[in-house]
C-alpha cells in the first residue's frame, strides 16, 4: 500500500473514531439533560409527564403553605403570564422565599402540577448574604432591601 493511501485511511479512521466518540458523549448526555420550563410554557402546551426537567420563575407572594409534617410545603412558581403549583418535600434553601426567584428541579403530574425534587433559589447580582450586611454594621432589614 502506498504511503499517500496509508495516510487517507488513517484520517478516515480518525474521523470515525471522534463521531464516533461525539455520538457516544451525545447518547450519555441526553438521559442527563434536564429542559427548563416556565409557567407560561406550560400553559401554552401540555408539559412532559413524569420526565425530568427544571421549571423557574418567582415564588408567588402569599403561597408557600408549610405542611403538618415540618418537611413538606406547597406553592406556587409564577412568570407573570401563568402560574404552576408545586410540591416539595425536604430542607428549601435559605433563600427560598416569596417573592424570590426559585428553580424546581423534578416532574410535571398529569394535572400540570409540579412535584420537586430539589430547589434552587436565585438572587439577583445586588445580594449580599447576611453575614456581610451584619459586618458592615447593617441590620437583617437591610438585608431584604438589598436582595430584591
């Protein structure tokens, strides 16, 4: 065999191998990707039922009802154009609050509500955590104003 037909079969060979690889990563990938949601995008079409995906927006002011049994609470995630109830049993971040932002990670029910598995609640760029306020000689007061 030639040397420039050793050449062009190991760059073929090569490409394969990384499509190859791509194809792989993709294929692991895809069981792990979770798609994110707002509520407007469920009103709008019927979400995936018991898939795993992200719904985000502000928890609704006056809709956090804390359950009897101390772990499980229920409220409402809002964008302002529609509204999801969620479920969530387990510790919420500090965070967590009505009228802050929140990422629900877990499942839509067949009823369009959502049950979480775990959260993640979101501050904007201006927050400073309670520590450095108390530090600077501020009160927890201060604190509410500067995360909003």
């Amino acid at each position: 065999m030639k040397a420039k037909h050793q050449r062009l079969t190991l760059a073929l060979l090569a490409v394969a191998a990384v499509i190859g690889a791509g194809l792989l990563a993709l294929s692991a990938l895809k069981d792990q990707a979770a798609f994110f949601y707002a509520p407007g995008d469920v009103a709008k079409a019927a979400p995936p039922v018991g898939r795993g995906v992200r719904l985000g927006g502000m928890v609704q002011q006056g809709s956090i009802k804390r359950q009897p049994d101390g772990v499980s609470i229920a409220f409402v995630v809002t964008d302002g154009a529609a509204t999801v109830p969620v479920t969530f049993r387990g510790v919420t971040p500090d965070l967590f609050r009505e009228g802050s932002g929140v990422v629900a990670e877990g499942q839509f029910n067949a009823d369009r509500s959502f049950t979480a598995s775990n959260l993640l609640a979101k501050h904007d760029e201006r927050y400073m955590p309670p520590q450095a306020v108390k530090a600077a000689g501020g009160t927890m007061h201060e604190t509410k104003t500067l995360e909003r």
